[in-house]
C-alpha cells in the first residue's frame, strides 16, 4: 500500500463490510445492545475468513499479508460497532490455539484495562485483583486491573483503525441526516452551521486516514503514535459533531450515533492513548 490501498486491498476491504452488513447489520447491533455478549457463531465465520489470522504466515495457516490489511480490515470492524475483543484475539493468533479460527475468544490487559474479561476463554496479563467498573459502552465490558500493561505499538495501531472506521461512519450519518432532515421548509444541511460542521468531520476524518494507512506501510513508533491522536480526535470528536446534527434523535436507543460516541470513549482509554502516544512523538523529536 503506497497511502492508497491497491485492487486487492479493497477487494478484502469490501468483503469484511460485506460479512459484516449480512451478519452485523442495525438489528443484530439493537439485538447486542439489549443483549450484550460474543456472538460466538459470527466469531467462527470471522476466523473461517481469515480475519484473526490476516497476518499469520501461510506456512502456519494464515493468511500471509502484512500490517496494511490488517488495518484496512479493523477499520471495517470499527465502521460496523462490532462488539468483542477483536484486537487481542488477532494478536494472539498463532500462540494460543483457536484464536486465529475463532474457535477461541481472548482477552488482554491494555493499559490499565481488559476489556470483555469474563467472556474470554483465554487473558493475557496479570488480571489479579480485577474489578469490574461500569462502562459507558453497553457493548463493552471494562475491568480495571492492578498492573497496567505496556502498549503493544500493533494494537495502538488497530485501535487507531477501528476509530478511523467510527470516524468515517458518523461523517456518513451526518451528512445523510443533513440531507434528508428538514427544518423551515429546507433541508438542515443548507444551513452553514451544519455544513462546517460535516467539513470539519471530513478533514479531520481523511486527515486520520492519511496517518493510519502511512503508519501502516511504516510501522514505525512515532507514525503509529501521531495515527493514534488523530484518529480518536476524528472518532470523539466526529461523533459528537454527529450528535449535533441529529440534534435530540442522536440520542435515542434506535440510532447508533450515540453508541459510536460511546465506542470511541472507551478505545480512546485504551492503552497508546493522548498522554502515551504524545511522549513516544516528543521523545522522536527530541531524538
């Protein structure tokens, strides 16, 4: 990938949103939320595609592609509000068994976090002591934990993805919302507040983009960190930009606005985030 994905990238691109639009769609979302848990039959079918093992060799029964796809894949995830440990069990495929087929759901301290504890067959990290805290996502469970684990620069990195992916949904609502919504006989996008409020989502959504997929190519510490910041910036920021649009309606149960907003809070605690993420930038420059 040379900051634009090639025809086989988006080929794999467009069949994650696929299997996710048939298996993932707004009903099987309002369905999680009243039921939160892992949909273990659509965990299987994400392992029989190769999502979890994208990156493992093929020698090992992977897949055999790099980072960029990888991101591209995530970023899909994101887009649909898929709940489950997504990330840890990518990364633990080819070391625990059944991870990389979906046959295992595995869970991992991030930060100062695990996320989707008690729904794990297999935790990675010191989960001793864990407490169980309320999350703002009725999607995804949070334990706080005593010993916080470092950041895996891969999973800053697919985090980044996953925001890019709300980033670029709630710009979608947004302007599908200021089109077809009307106040004063004209649609709400005809008014300049909204359209600065859609352009700003824009930039800052593509400015995400541009990072994520170059630190994709680059893989470098300080890539994946500034991906990091702009992308949870464009995902908290564009979904409360997304509210604003859908004035009082973005807040009810039927739309998924408010659940991206609430999605892009907790990854952004995820661990590579803010504070993290500006000393690895400010350590580079000082290098």
């Amino acid at each position: 990938m040379r900051f634009q994905p090639t025809d086989e990238q988006r080929a794999l691109r467009d069949a994650v949103r696929q299997l996710l639009a048939r298996r993932f769609d707004g009903a099987a979302l309002r369905a999680a939320v009243a039921r939160p848990g892992v949909d273990r039959a659509l965990w299987r079918e994400l392992g029989a595609a190769g999502f979890f093992a994208l990156r493992m060799p093929e020698a090992e029964g992977g897949v055999g592609l790099g980072l960029p796809e990888a991101v591209l894949a995530f970023e899909e995830t994101g887009r649909a509000l898929l709940p489950g440990p997504l990330v840890a069990t990518h990364l633990a495929a080819g070391t625990v068994p059944g991870a990389a087929t979906g046959e295992a759901v595995v869970a991992a301290v991030d930060g100062e976090l695990v996320e989707w504890l008690e729904a794990a067959d297999v935790v990675r990290g010191d989960t001793d002591g864990a407490v169980a805290i309320r999350s703002v996502d009725p999607l995804t469970p949070l334990h706080a934990v005593r010993s916080p684990a470092a950041a895996d620069p891969v999973a800053v990195l697919l985090t980044a993805a996953e925001q890019l992916g709300t980033a670029g949904r709630v710009c979608e609502l947004a302007v599908q919302h200021a089109r077809t919504r009307e106040q004063f006989g004209r649609p709400v996008g005809a008014f300049q507040a909204v359209k600065h409020l859609c352009a700003d989502m824009l930039v800052r959504t593509e400015v995400a983009r541009a990072a994520v997929y170059a630190a994709a190519v680059t893989a470098g510490p300080a890539d994946i960190a500034a991906a990091r910041l702009l992308a949870d910036e464009a995902a908290v920021r564009g979904a409360r930009d997304c509210l604003q649009v859908h004035g009082g309606m973005g807040f009810t149960w039927e739309s998924e606005v408010h659940l991206h907003l609430k999605r892009a809070w907790v990854r952004a605690q995820r661990a590579g985030a803010d504070t993290e993420s500006e000393e690895v930038l400010a350590a580079d420059l000082l290098s």
